[in-house]
C-alpha cells in the first residue's frame, strides 16, 4: 500500500502530484482510496485520476483536509491516495446508496453484502457521505447506518472502521467516490482480505463539564430537556451567554453531550466516553440538536468540554501505545480518521494534533489521514459505533 | 434513632446538591475559559493572515514568473487561513458605458461552478462585509454576487483599482462571522497583494531593461567593432595605394599599375563615401519621419525608376530585373526620395545576392484591405529564418560562405526597415536557403488610393 498526497487549488495540479508520489505503485494499482478537499471539483479529480491511472475504480470521497507525511491541512485544496497494488493485501469494496432513504436500511444493505463476502475475522473500513441537506442543516446519521450494519452483518468476525465525509468544517457537502465515479447518498465498504489485521486507538479529548443530569424528552437527535429545563436553556447558563437562532451551530466548537459507559461512579477516563456533537440550536423550542440520535430518554449524561491539552495529550498516549503495539510488525498503512472540529482552526488548539500524529506514529508506517464528520470503530470491547470528537488511528498491518 | 437518620440524610442531600451546584459552576468557568482560550487561538490564527501573506510574499513572487500568477497563489494562502469558502481577486475596469465595473482576475473555491467574469458595483466601497442582519440592496445586492456567496468580506484599493472579496456559505464559518474588526485582514491582505504584483511588475520591467541594455550594448560594440573594420579597409587601400604613387616612392609603376591603383582608390574613396553616407542615413533614422514630404506618386512609377536605375547592376550579374505590371492607378503617399532610396537598396540587395542566370521580380498591388503591397522577390542564395531578423541589424550580412563576399555597407536593409517605419508601414522577409527571398512592404490604407486614369488618346495603341 503507498501514499499520495498533492494539494493544489487545480484539480489536474493536485492529482499530479499526489500520483507522482504513488511511485511505481501507480502502474500497479488493482484499487485506489482517494480523500479529495471539498474545494477541488469532484468530478474533475475522478477524470484527472482516470488520466493519470487508467480504468483503476477510485473510492473514498470528499474530505475536509488530508493527512500525510509529506503535507497535511484543511485548505479544501488537499488531496490524499492510498493505492492497493498487492493483490494479497488489496481490499474488494462494495457500494450502497439510499441513505437519503433510510439510513438503517442502507447500513443493512452495505451490512449484508460485506456478509456475504466475510470468512475469516476481516477489517471492513466503511466511508460513507455525512451530510443529507444543507438547509436545513441535516446529517446522514452514522449511528442509524452502523446499527443498519451490526444487524445484518450479525455475528459475523468483522472489524469495523470508518468515517462521515464531509466537504469542509462547516458541513457544507459531501460525495463519494463509488468506484466508477462520484456518487450522493452512497455508502462504501472496503473489506480487507483475511490476511490483514487491524490495530486501532481511539484518541479523545473531552472531559465533563457537569454533574449527571438525565435526558427527560428527546425526539430522535433533538433534545428537548435536561433534568426537566430546556436543554439549551441549560446549555446557555452554563457558558453563561445566550447562543439560540443563527448561532446554534457555534455550539458544536464549544460543547457536546457526553454519555459514560459502565460504572457512572468509576474514575474519570476518557475512553469510557461516547460524546455527541451539537449540531444546532433552536431558540424557540429550547432544544439542541445531536449529531447522533442515538441517546434515548432517562439517559444520564454530562456536558462535556472540549480539552485542547487533554486532546494532546491523547494523542501522545495512544501514538506511544500504536507504536508499542506495531513495533516489529509488517505494517501495510497507518490510518487516521480524524474528526474536522480538533483541527487547530475549529478547536483553537495551539498546535494541530495531527501533525503529532504524523511525527509520532513510527515513521516506517505509511501514513494517510482525512479529516472527517464522524469516526466509528470498536468501542468498550463491543461492536463498533460513531464518536464523536475523536481521533481513530488505524494500523494495518499483514496478520502473522 | 430515626429523627437522626433523617437529618443526616437531610445533611447529605443538602451536601450533594452543594456539590453538583459547585461541580457545575465550576464546570461553567471551565467551559467558558477554554471557550475563550481557543477564542483567542482561532483570532491569532486568522490575524497571522497577513503576517503569513507577508512572509509568503518573496516565496510567491520567486516562485510565480508573471504578475498574473500570483493572483491565484495568494487567494490559496488567504483561503487557507481565514477557512473561507470562496474568495477572489477583482478590478477596476475602465468603461466608457460602466464606470462600476470591475473585472474578477483571479478566483478561488468555485469546484465545477464557473465564476463570474464582470461585476458592476455601484459606487465601490472601501470596506463592506454582510451578516444574516444585512438588507440585500446595494452593494450587498453586487458583492454577494461576486461569489454567489451570502456573507462576504470586501476591500478595495481606490488607488490601485484591485479589490479582494471573501465569502462564505454559513455565517457562524468555522468559528464566527464576518465582522467589522476583520477590516484589518481584508485590507491588510489586498495590501500585501497590491505591494508584491507592483514588485514583480517592476521586477520583470527592470529584466526587460536590463536585457534591452544588455542587447543594445552588445549591439553597439559589434557596430563599432563592423564600423572601424569597414572605414579601415578602404582608407588602407587609399593610403597603401596612393604611398606607393607618391613621388619619390619606391615603387616603380608602370602606367597600367598605376591606372590600376588610381582606380583602386577611386572605387575605394566611393565605398567610403557611400559607407558615410549610410552611416549617416541610419543614424537620423530616428528623426527622419517629421521631415518626410509626403505626395502621392504613381506606385508603377516609382517602381520602374528604381528598376531603371539598377538594371546596368543587374546586367552585369546577368541577372533579369522585372517589373510586373500591377493596377495601373496604384498610388501610395510617399516621399519620393526616401522611397526611391528604399526600393534601390532592396532592389540592389536582391541583384547582389541573386546568381548568374537568377531573377529579380519586383511588383505593387493593392490588398482587399485597402493596404498596399510591394514585393521584390529574387531566387538568390537566400537565408536561413533564424537569420532574418539579425539581416535587419546594421552591419549583419549573415555569417557563412557569402557572408562579406558580397559588397556593401551592410546597413541597407536596416535602413530600408527604419524608412518604411517611418512611412507607417511595415517591412517582412520570407527566405529559404537556396530558393530565394521574398521582401514585402505594406503601407496602410490610409496612404493608398486607386487614381481616376486619363482617357487614352484616339489612335492610341
């Protein structure tokens, strides 16, 4: 597996130099993974990438910045590849629209054609469009299509990864590439052949805020009230300034809500949390919207703040324990899903923490990271599920 | 016993919730001084703007080889740390029907959406920016336009005529709205802008110059080095000759020797002369064109004196010289003299470099433009095209064989060149080696006139 990286606000440029550094892998690329910034034009990249490489399918999609060792940011001009030449390593992908149907049953779908395709303990990384609508600001949640996914796919030995596209910070847009071309509402999975395993940390950032108070009404995403108050109500005398109307959205830079699994009482530790995101606020019914509408009534949950030096802190820890983890073993590809709000100009962090990342993980690793709306991997020892505000990485590696 | 239990417990809920009001105030503070602590990170990120434009700004110019690039690298270094969505680069564009209009240079996170090429904006402010509280009328109505973006960040340059607009899809982008303090950043990135496109302006300008002076110098002192060759040749045969018919030389001459010589130094003195005499021609070139008397002459006319002139040069090359027979009533506007001087030299050029048994045929007509078209084409030695325009150069017979076996001053064709210039009109060579070469002058339209020609006389053939 090699890495590409380019960036260039032309399409042709971008694809140019992140092929260029693909090598002699290029000319031998069976399936291409390709995080392209929501500024370049989609379709442009799809035909400069079919000129540089031939009829190679392309998946993977819109991302709002990429990672790598040679160059990272969230320009929207960057653009990240990872090219599958070995035939004994390369994944197969499978492809699902509808999401703007049903969320749940296009995760079902994607869910049973990865089943019928699994024998052995596999790695399945799912890369699927975030963003159903702009206006209203509407996501496609990643919590419906991964419950989707757990349904069908059942008890089948499936390592699940993945990411929410999105365009830029602001979640503007997102597309997929789908193989042939550039696809809406679509959902990919890439299951990696029996032979490749995958180790991965989760790396957090968040830490409470508040004492436990219980979700009385909730409908979905929107949550109505906490401890009986309106939510934003609760929200806002906590920062002690009033955010509903146009300025919901800043909320998801200050706040989310945060659910501890296991022991409510047990010490704090920041990889007991699966935090939700704020996606907006309406000043007229009191309520907050989630990113996920996967917390239910009489949850007790927390309001959690973002921690920039807790967030580094995470980084270093969990870079160490990859590190620890991979040492001496036939690593394929590092990689890193990261979510868009812990960039340095969303989270205000003083250093990026990707570029931690990148010069931490052992440098004989390749490395390729997008930033992403939402991270799903194995959490608690359960199946895997969305997070929020975290940071996945991935080591690849060919299983001994 | 029970009493008690109540109270403690009574104590202890009054404990608890002590605790969950100070773990939630504390937890406010926490939350709003992180809050202001990334604040504070996100403005000095985007305040760095300018600072990064400037440290960026020899980088960019070093790297980009025309003023018109740097547009395009630039808004790149603007987007990517103010996190816009779009942004662009306008100008001011003088029009005689819209004296608001500006025209987009350069243009930046528009995907497969094609950007707008003008905008109209009426009386162009220097600072603008629009929030969702903004009423769409002008000059909301035109900047919003620019981009196709609701919320823009505007600055313009009067002076310069250059404007830099900013624009997002949301208003909260990344971390807040546009707003008035962000007039520093806006105009402090046109700023850096308008200061590296005028350094690499001046930059090329001074390239140019220097090369121009370089060429020119280099020019000069082959000039110089051609001049004293050609004055020194025939002066050395003036002197060497005439030492030896002195009185009292030691040479003894027989009558023929001496005829001889005093035809040497005869022919000798003329090209010296001639030499001068184009020296001197060339060196007015610059001021000859106020002095021309312009009248209008018959185009056959002056091509047939020319012919005439040089046909005795032409027989004894025994080469044919022809002119063609073009629209009777040809006339152009010209100084006769200085035309008559034109066609001689191109004439005799064509003669000198065309071979025993070659042909020169020299002809003028009139082009469906109105131009006038005047050609001596010959089927001489001809030249490579490369070497065209060093033949226009004073004193740049091209190098070879033939080079300096052909006589002349070699200012010729400079002088012809600088001549039609001066007329208006332009001078062009067509050669090949070995098939001859083609000269054509075009004079403009407004120099040319078919004349009404008088009826021929009764019994005239």
């Amino acid at each position: 597996m090699r890495v590409g990286y380019g960036r260039s606000p032309d399409p042709v440029a971008a694809v140019r130099q992140a092929v260029a550094a693909l090598g002699t892998a290029a000319d031998n690329a069976r399936l291409l993974m390709a995080f392209s910034g929501g500024k370049l034009d989609p379709f442009a990249v799809r035909a400069a990438l079919a000129d540089a490489l031939g009829p190679v399918p392309v998946v993977g999609g819109s991302a709002a910045g990429a990672i790598s060792r040679s160059g990272s940011g969230y320009s929207g001009f960057e653009l990240g590849l990872v090219a599958f030449h070995d035939p004994d390593t390369a994944p197969q992908f499978l492809v699902s629209r509808g999401l703007e149907v049903d969320e749940r049953k296009a995760g079902a779908d994607i869910g049973a054609q990865v089943r019928s395709v699994v024998r052995q303990d596999q790695v399945v990384l799912l890369l699927f469009d975030s963003v159903a609508s702009t206006q209203p600001p509407k996501l496609h949640y990643a919590s419906s299509i991964v419950a989707g996914f757990n349904e069908a796919v059942g008890n089948a030995p499936v390592n699940l990864l993945g990411g929410g596209l999105l365009t830029d910070m602001n979640m503007s847009g997102a597309w997929v590439f789908d193989g042939d071309g550039v696809s809406k509402h679509a959902t990919v999975a890439l299951v990696f052949p029996p032979n490749v395993s995958a180790e991965t940390v989760i790396l957090h950032g968040c830490r409470p805020v508040s004492a436990f108070m219980e979700i009385t009404r909730i409908d979905g995403a929107t949550v109505y009230e906490l401890d009986g108050e309106p939510a934003l109500k609760v929200i806002e005398r906590m920062l002690g300034l009033p955010i509903g109307g146009g300025r919901g959205q800043e909320l998801s830079l200050v706040a989310t809500l945060g659910q501890k699994q296991g022991d409510p009482y047990a010490p704090y530790d920041e990889k007991s949390y699966v935090n939700r995101l704020i996606l907006s606020a309406d000043a007229n019914t009191g309520s907050i919207t989630l990113f996920e509408p996967d917390f239910e009534e009489g949850a007790l949950v927390q309001i959690m703040s973002r921690d920039n030096g807790l967030m580094l802190d995470s980084v270093r820890r969990g870079v160490e324990e990859m590190n620890r983890t991979v040492g001496g073993h036939d690593n394929l590809l590092g990689l890193y899903i990261d979510c868009a709000g812990r960039a340095s100009a969303r989270s205000g962090s003083s250093i990026e923490e990707a570029e931690l990342v990148v010069r931490g993980l052992d440098a004989k690793v390749p490395l390729l990271g997008f930033y992403s709306g939402v991270e799903v991997a194995p959490f608690d020892g359960e199946h895997s599920r969305p997070l929020d505000w975290t940071g996945v990485l991935t080591v690849l590696r060919r299983r001994q | 016993m029970t009493e008690l239990r109540a109270l403690d417990l009574a104590k202890l809920e009054r404990e608890l919730a002590y605790y969950r009001r100070e773990c939630n105030d504390l937890g406010a503070r926490l939350l709003r001084l992180q809050e202001e602590q990334s604040q504070a990170f996100r403005e000095a990120r985007r305040s760095r703007t300018v600072a990064k434009l400037i440290r960026e700004a020899h980088r960019l110019s070093d790297l980009c080889a025309t003023p018109e690039e740097l547009g395009a690298s630039m808004l790149e270094v603007i987007v990517e740390n103010t996190l816009c969505d779009r942004a662009a680069f306008a100008r001011h564009e003088p029009s005689p029907t819209s004296p608001d209009l500006f025209r987009v240079t350069h243009a930046i996170g528009f995907g497969s959406d094609a950007p707008a090429e003008f905008a109209t904006v009426p009386a162009a402010p220097a600072f603008f920016l629009t929030t969702a509280r903004s009423v769409i009328e002008s000059p909301a109505y035109e900047l919003t336009g620019i981009l196709r973006m609701p919320y823009v960040l505007w600055a313009y340059d009067r002076a310069s005529g250059h404007a830099l607009i900013l624009g997002n899809h949301s208003e909260a982008n990344v971390s807040r709205p546009f707003e008035s303090g962000d007039q520093e950043l806006v105009e402090g990135a046109l700023s850096v802008y308008i200061d590296v496109l005028a350094r690499k302006q001046s930059e090329i300008e001074l390239r140019i110059a220097k090369a121009t002076a370089e060429e020119a110098s280099a020019l000069r002192a082959r000039f110089i080095a051609t001049l004293s060759h050609e004055l020194r040749t025939p002066l050395n045969a003036i002197i060497g000759f005439s030492d030896m018919m002195l009185p009292g030389s030691s040479y003894r001459l027989t009558a023929h020797q001496h005829a001889e010589y005093a035809q040497q130094i005869n022919e000798s003195g003329r090209l010296l002369l001639e030499l001068i005499n184009d020296i001197l021609d060339y060196s007015s070139l610059a001021k000859v064109a106020p002095q021309l008397s312009l009248v209008w002459c018959r185009a056959e006319t002056l091509l047939g004196a020319s012919a005439r002139e040089l046909s005795a040069l032409a027989m004894q090359n025994d080469v044919r010289l022809e002119v063609r027979r073009g629209e009777p009533g040809l006339e152009i506007k010209v100084d006769q003299l200085r035309f008559r001087q034109v066609m001689n030299n191109l004439i005799s050029n064509a003669v000198k470099f065309t071979g025993a048994g070659g042909s020169v045929t020299v002809s003028a007509r009139q082009r469906p433009d109105g131009a006038a078209e005047l050609l001596v084409r010959d089927t001489g030695v001809g030249m490579r095209a490369e070497d065209i325009p060093r033949a226009l150069e004073p004193f740049q017979q091209i190098d070879g064989g033939h080079s300096r076996s052909f006589p002349g001053t070699g200012l010729g064709l400079p002088i012809a060149k600088g001549l039609v210039e001066a007329h208006g009109g332009t001078l062009r060579i067509v050669s090949a080696p070995g098939e001859g070469t083609a000269v054509t002058i075009m004079l403009p339209e407004s120099v040319v006139r078919i004349a009404e020609l008088p009826p021929a006389e009764p019994g005239a053939a």
